[in-house]
C-alpha cells in the first residue's frame, strides 16, 4: 500500500480528500502545518507528498525547498494542491522541484485520485 503524507491546514478538505485516498485504496497521513509535514515526511518516508502553499508556521514554498534539499525526503515527488494561481507561483514551485501544481478549485476528489495514481 502507497503511503501518502497530506500536509493541508483546512482541516474539511484534509478529511474529505484524505478519505477518498483512503477509499483509492492509499495510507494517509495527514499534517496540519508545514513544520509537522517536514517533520513527519522524515520520520515515515511517505510515498508521495501532497502539499498546499499557503500553511500556518512553514509555508508550502519553504517545505518543498526544505524537502528537496534533505537527502532523506528529495526522492519523494511532491504534488502540490492549492489555491494560488499566479504563474509566478506555479514557476517557482516548478523550480524548487514539484512534480505536479494543481489548483484546488479546478479539480474534484476523483481527479485527485487519478493525478495521485499517475505520479504513483
């Protein structure tokens, strides 16, 4: 079974889409902040990491920076769900090494599903 570590801060969207992964078939961890998603991308080495931008202590730009320069966590493709749409967001977070940006309003929980399974 894939693991997936869900670093979300609104804590409706955590249990309606982390059930649905469950339902896929996936483990879910969920964090609710950048500094325990860090913390627990390390500690439970997750299969894949869906992260928003826009977090309570680290933001997304931060952990995904942090990730991709630890060697325990810069193997782990990281998905990237959220709501900012600037290009300039989407650049950098292209550049700091996610493999995917997808913006939350422009998907539904079986679409997650399926961009889960193709980066998977």
């Amino acid at each position: 079974m894939k693991t997936i570590l869900f670093i979300e801060d609104e804590q409706a969207l955590q249990k309606t889409a982390g059930d649905t992964l469950r339902e896929a078939g996936f483990e879910v961890i969920s964090a609710l902040d950048g500094e325990i998603g860090l913390r627990l991308a390390k500690d439970k080495n997750p299969d894949l990491v869906i992260l928003d931008l826009v977090l309570p202590k680290l933001d997304g730009f931060e952990v995904l920076k942090a990730f991709k320069e630890t060697q325990e966590t810069s193997h782990i493709p990281v998905m990237v769900l959220t709501n900012l749409e600037g290009i300039e967001d989407i650049q950098k977070v292209l550049s700091l090494g996610a493999t995917t940006y997808l913006v939350k309003a422009n998907y539904t929980l079986a679409e997650l599903v399926e961009k889960v399974k193709s980066v998977l």
